[in-house]
C-alpha cells in the first residue's frame, strides 16, 4: 500500500506532525512519501491508496498550499482513501474542541463535494511568539488569543509545545 502525507507548514509543526504519521505509517508497512506542498505543490495523487492531508489553523484558516492541494485534487481525493488532520491551538480550549472540528476538518472537507474523510485528526501544535512577525502578532493580539492563553497559565514568554504524540500515533496507526 502507499500513502501520500501532503502538508502545509507555517513554522513547522504540522510539518513534524506530518512526518511523525508517515513513520507510524512507515511501521505498519506502507510505503510513504512526505510531502510539503510549499516544495512540491501538486504531487501526483494517482498512485496513491491513501492520502493524508494536513494543515496549521493559522488565524482561522488552513494554509493556502493544503487548500489550494484540496482544490485542484478534489475529484481524485473523492475516489481514494482521505484522512484530514490539522494543528490547533482550540485543542487547548476544551469549549472550542467541538466548533473546532467542524470549522476547520468537517467544513474543510464539506467545501469538497462527495469527499468522505476516513478520519479527521484535530492536534496540538507549538505556539513560539518569538518567530512571528509584527503582523501576526499583532492579528493574534486582535482575536485575544495570547490573553488566552495567559489566562490558561500557559507561559507565551517561551515556546509552548502542546502536541500529545500519543494521540497522533493512535490516529495515525487506526488509519
């Protein structure tokens, strides 16, 4: 069997994510291929049994590489096996899990008619406010997502990494 792990990365959590699941798929005899799709932007699905696509919640949004993937593959991805996964900062926020997952997989997967996801995959990420920008700073400031996360006691003064790999090699292995 061979699976496709297609991601979009901003800072390189999802893209960790993306190779721990290629590994545990790796483990279970698949024969895998990595793929970021800010490198290869339209890897040939054709040949694949399964493909594993991922993206950061970034602002509310997945990345404009995992989307753009999702388009231009919609009708392929409709006839093969498709799990979708993201890196999320709700996971944090057991009040957001439920309106998380419906925003960013289940709608996600909905905008592509006649996709049926094996398995939709919601998981933590690293939050680093030292790598980004003025901009996005200044756009998580605006949706309060840095006094959340204070407020959770979560330090933001350093990187927090909030990934349960248990989780992600559970998904990953029931794929």
């Amino acid at each position: 069997m061979r699976a496709l792990v297609a991601f979009g990365s901003k800072y390189g959590s999802t893209a960790s994510l993306a190779g721990f699941i290629g590994e545990e798929l790796r483990s279970r005899g698949y024969e895998v291929d990595v793929v970021d799709l800010r490198l290869d932007p339209d890897p040939e699905v054709e040949s694949y049994d399964i493909i594993v696509l991922g993206s950061p919640v970034f602002v509310g949004k997945w990345t404009k590489e995992a989307r753009r993937f999702l388009e231009s593959n919609g009708a392929q991805l409709c006839e093969r096996k498709v799990a979708l996964f993201v890196s999320c900062s709700d996971v944090l926020f057991p009040e957001k899990i439920e309106s998380g997952r419906k925003m960013y997989l289940e709608d996600v997967a909905a905008s592509v008619p006649g996709l049926r996801p094996v398995s939709l995959g919601m998981f933590g990420g690293v939050i680093d406010f030292s790598r980004y920008g003025a901009l996005t700073k200044a756009l998580l400031a605006g949706v309060g997502t840095k006094k959340q996360l204070a407020g959770r006691g979560i330090d933001v003064t350093s990187p927090y990494d909030y990934r349960d790999w248990e989780q992600v090699r559970s998904w990953a292995r029931a794929l």
